[in-house]
C-alpha cells in the first residue's frame, strides 16, 4: 500500500508541529487537521507499520529517522509542485490551501519509493530507526 495524501498530510502535521513543540499528541494532529481522533488513530497506526513514527505508551508521538527524512522530502517535492503549478482558468482562482492540497495530491500520486529509496539505499532496508525526537 502505497502513501495515500492522507498519510502524507497527517506526517507533515507531525513535521511540522515537532518544528514547535516536544510532545504531539494525536488530539493535537486532530486540532491540526481539523479531523477527529479515531481518523487520527488510524492514520498513526499505518506510519507506525511504515517505521515513520513511534507513539509513546503516554500517547506522545515521535517521528522516527526515517520520518524525518520522508517528511522532509515530501515537504520539498510539494515545495517544488507549488513554484510550478500550473496555471487555472481565469475566474477560479485557488486558495493557498486549495493549491497546496492539490500540491500534495500530486506528490501523493507519486510511488512511496520516491520518498524511501533514497533512505533505503543510505541506510538498508532494515536499518534501525531511532526516534528523532525521544
């Protein structure tokens, strides 16, 4: 299964919050993504199964090495979607969320190697990840 936007969004929120604050907790992802909690879970749950975050037995949520390095990649491919997206119809003008939802949609549909193969092949596919924040 590859990385969904969903996912996508859900890891940068945590990138992004742990650029602010120590302890996330999934209501603060929740608050963040303006999601509920079992959404939130969920999602949690499946970047645990991809090694990108460990969640604390008190609930605090950590990106692991491997997080941190997908998470800055995403960041910088949708970075580089928002410098050349394409231009809309005159009239339908997007909102900067709109555009950086579409943004990542795109980056979305790229396959989940184009954001891990880089790590794999510095660091093997089994290599050992170690909280970057814990």
């Amino acid at each position: 299964m590859e990385l969904s936007a969903a996912h996508l969004r859900y890891l940068l929120a945590i990138y992004e919050a742990a650029a602010t604050q120590r302890d996330i907790s999934s209501r603060t992802i929740a608050e963040r993504l303006g999601v509920t909690r079992p959404s939130v879970a969920r999602a949690l749950g499946q970047l645990m199964e991809r090694g990108m975050i460990v969640k604390a037995h008190y609930g605090k949520i950590y990106l692991t090495d491997r997080g941190v390095f997908v998470a800055r990649r995403v960041q910088r491919q949708v970075e580089c979607v928002l410098e050349h997206f394409p231009p809309v119809p005159p009239g339908t003008a997007l909102t900067a969320g709109e555009r950086r939802h579409a943004a990542l949609a795109l980056t979305a549909a790229l396959p989940e190697r184009a954001f891990t193969g880089e790590y794999q092949r510095l660091f093997g596919p089994d290599a050992p990840d170690e909280a970057a924040n814990g």
